[in-house]
C-alpha cells in the first residue's frame, strides 16, 4: 500500500533492552550479551580512504539506498509511462565522492528500454540543484535495455554527496512502458513528467506525481563501509509513518548511527516489503513480493558492501494462516534458522527482532497470538540469532503486554507511528551491531 499525504513530523522515544548470541560463522571474540539498552558510542573510530579502484584492486562500492521490487501489480493499478521522464526521489544514509544505480526489469515480461538516465542533488519538491545533473551510462552507453527478469547496473559518476543527501533520478522511457517492477509503499513522493526527455532540466514539468519507486533498486556510492540490510514486512517498509519524512525504523536508525557512531560508519538498506511473509508468497497479493527466503539472495547477498542483516519479519505468515489453527510456531523457527544460517555461510551476522504486538488488529486471535509469543519466547531463550532486539518489550503497553502502546500506534493496533518507529529503532543494541560488522574502536 502507498500514502498520498505528505507532511513531516518528528517525536522522541526511549529504546528497549536487547540481547546478543554466539552463532555459527561469525567472529566469537566479537559478541557480546546485552541486558539493558544501548549505550552512546561517541568515540569509535570512524573508518577512512578513497574506495577508488587502484591497480589490480577491485572497487569498494557500498549501497547508501536501496529498496526490494516486487510486481507486477494488478492491472487496474498498473502505471504506463510513455515518452516521459520518472523523476524518483530516495535518501542516501552514506556519503561517497561517486554513485551508480541499479535498475530492475526482474517482474517484466518484455524488455525494457531505457533512453536516458541522470542522478542530480534534489531542491526539493521534482526540482534539482543547478549544476549538480549528471548522465549516467550503462556499459558506456547512454541508453539500454534490459531484458526481461534481468536487473542492469549503471557505470559510476562523479557526483559528491553527503550521508542523507536527497537524490533525484531521472529516467526517460521513450516509449510506452509499464512499472510491471515495483516497490509500491514507497511513502515518499516521485514524478513523471508531460511528454518529452526533461532529465537534464532544473524543474521538471509534472503531469502527475506517485507514491512508488518503479525499477530503481539500489544506490551505490564508493566507500568501503559495511552496510546493514534490513529484511521484513510493512512495519520495516514504513507503513504507519509520515511519507515525505522518512521516518521508517531502518531510518531512525541510520540517523541513530550518524550521532552515536558518527557520519559513513555503517550504510542502512530497507528492503521490507509490505504484506511480505518468510515462508509463503500470496498469489493474490504479487506487491507483497516473494517471500523471504525466495528473495534473500537478490534483496540481502546481491546488495554492495553487506556486512549485517536485520530481520524483523513472520507476523504475516501468523496472521494470514487459518484463525484458529494458524501456523505452528516450529516452522517460523525453522525459517529463521534458515535465514540464519544462509547468511552465516557469507560470514553475515544475524540482528533478529521479537514479533510486535498486535492486540485490536483486525486479524488478531488468540490462537494466532500463542504462536506470536512462543516465537517470541523462543527468540529470547534459545538466542539463536548473533543479536536480538526486544521489538516486542520496546513496544507493547506494559499494562496490557498484548497491545501496543497507545502512543506508538498508528491506529490499526499493528503498525507503529513515527514515535513507535523511532523506539523500535532505539531497541537496536548498535554498539555490539557495529562491533559485529567489523567496527573497532
């Protein structure tokens, strides 16, 4: 689901106790057990130098932004573009001297044709900062085409840009195309123009504006930081929260990292899908993208410079199994050994999260809230993952544990608003996060 409203708010939160685990293929020496909240980090080291290519030394490239396709939507929602430019708006949460984009044709049948592609520093609204456009290439070329079910890769340009810097990238579709690949709750403001190739120009001349980013998937920029790929449903893809503001948890995050660990230190990804589910897809719903495990090593093991993976995720696969004999708690655990495991074999830690309450939420039953509390309680006794956020503490009413807090809640008793995000956020432990990815200091 998208949002049309875009206003901006910003609110306080506390953060909630954590726990860590040893786990298979990481780094003993660099766990650690957290019993209470995490603590400021002020004087870690922050990682330097060029990541441009040198002889014989591949480039470091890291994802600053990045989002998870899914698609294609059902016809009476499908978006066609013809002779038009996109202008897609995204925030980086890295700096870096140069950039590069990943496109995604994965959900098409056809080709793509794509005539022309161009990363400016966004003003504001769909206008760019003068003298900031570049072209972007792809193979050296100007234009491509991308097959069907394939993704392509942009050349690198010079572009220097600050950690949440707001970007606009402009792509022009001489032709008529469809958005068949989608990440639809985007909850963030893009544009397409009138007829015409207006890439190059300040202010785009907008014939209507969208709350998705079709075919763009990915942005990179030239640091060697470790990223942290966030993997979940709607509560990591933001729904509840202010659009235009960015107030999705995996952003409150990156903001967290940027005062207690300082700017670069670690790249955030949100690749949450709305509706996503770890086990099954949902053959009705295609925008809520392919389940987790099918989707894991294109939207975690493909994304530059991953070095950590969040998983908040498993509330769908509970509430959209039969209400009073829904799922059994023991094959939700068997997907997040699973996930765990994939990712250790790649030397990824694991930073899981405690299922959200969800007392009030129109598919609440109390048989589907036993499954969410034996996860729950498996999670926190069993610790299989290398660290975990107590979601489930840093959330609930302390007085009705089933129910979210009143204050967090975005009014549908599941999704937090920008305050819950924030304190879903602060449940993070990131000392022992970055000390996981490979921070010192």
């Amino acid at each position: 689901m998208s949002s049309t409203e875009f206003c901006v708010s910003d609110s306080p939160a506390s953060p909630a106790p954590t726990h860590a685990q040893d786990s298979p293929g990481v780094d003993r020496g660099r766990r650690r057990v957290l019993l209470a909240a995490p603590v400021v980090a002020g004087a870690l080291v922050v990682p330097t130098g060029d990541a441009r290519a040198q002889t014989g030394i591949p480039e470091r490239w890291s994802a600053g932004w990045g989002c998870a396709p899914a698609g294609p939507p059902p016809p009476a929602s499908l978006l066609t573009f013809a002779n038009q430019t996109l202008r897609l708006i995204v925030r980086t949460s890295l700096g870096g001297n140069r950039i590069r984009i990943r496109l995604s044709n994965e959900m098409g049948d056809t080709e793509l044709r794509l005539g022309s592609a161009r990363v400016a520093l966004r003003a504001g609204g769909a206008v760019i900062t003068a003298g900031t456009s570049r072209q972007l290439t792809f193979s050296g070329r100007t234009n491509v085409t991308i097959p069907a079910g394939a993704p392509a890769v942009s050349d690198p340009v010079s572009l220097p840009i600050a950690p949440f810097t707001d970007l606009a990238i402009s792509l022009y579709f001489p032709g008529t195309v469809q958005a068949t690949t989608i990440h639809n709750a985007a909850y963030q403001a893009s544009y397409a123009s009138t007829t015409g190739d207006f890439g190059a120009q300040t202010s785009l001349p907008i014939q209507r504006a969208f709350a998705s980013w079709p075919f763009l998937t990915e942005v990179d920029v030239d640091r060697a930081a470790p990223v942290l790929v966030a993997a979940g449903d709607s509560v990591t893809d933001g729904v509840g929260s202010t659009s235009n503001g960015n107030r999705r948890w995996p952003d409150y995050l990156a903001r967290r990292i940027q005062v207690e660990l300082g700017n670069d230190r670690i790249g955030v990804v949100n690749r949450g899908i709305s509706a996503n589910r770890m086990l099954a897809n949902t053959a009705t719903a295609l925008l809520a993208g392919n389940d987790l495990l099918e989707r894991f090593d294109r939207d975690v093991l493909a994304t530059a410079g991953v070095r950590g993976l969040a998983v908040l995720i498993g509330i769908n696969d509970i509430v959209y199994s039969p209400p009073s004999a829904p799922i059994p708690a023991d094959d939700l655990i068997a997907g997040y050994l699973q996930l765990i495991a994939r990712a250790h074999l790649h030397g990824i830690p694991v930073l899981g999260a405690t299922l959200p309450p969800f007392f009030g939420f129109v598919y609440y039953t109390p048989a589907r809230e036993a499954v969410r509390q034996a996860v729950n309680a498996w999670m926190r006794s069993a610790l299989p993952f290398d660290l975990l956020a107590d979601v489930d503490l840093a959330l609930r009413d302390p007085d009705v544990p089933q129910r979210l807090l009143a204050a967090y809640d975005s009014g549908d008793r599941l999704h937090p608003n920008d305050v819950g995000y924030e304190a879903l956020a602060g449940a993070v432990p990131l000392p022992a996060l970055w000390s996981l990815m490979g921070g010192t200091g």
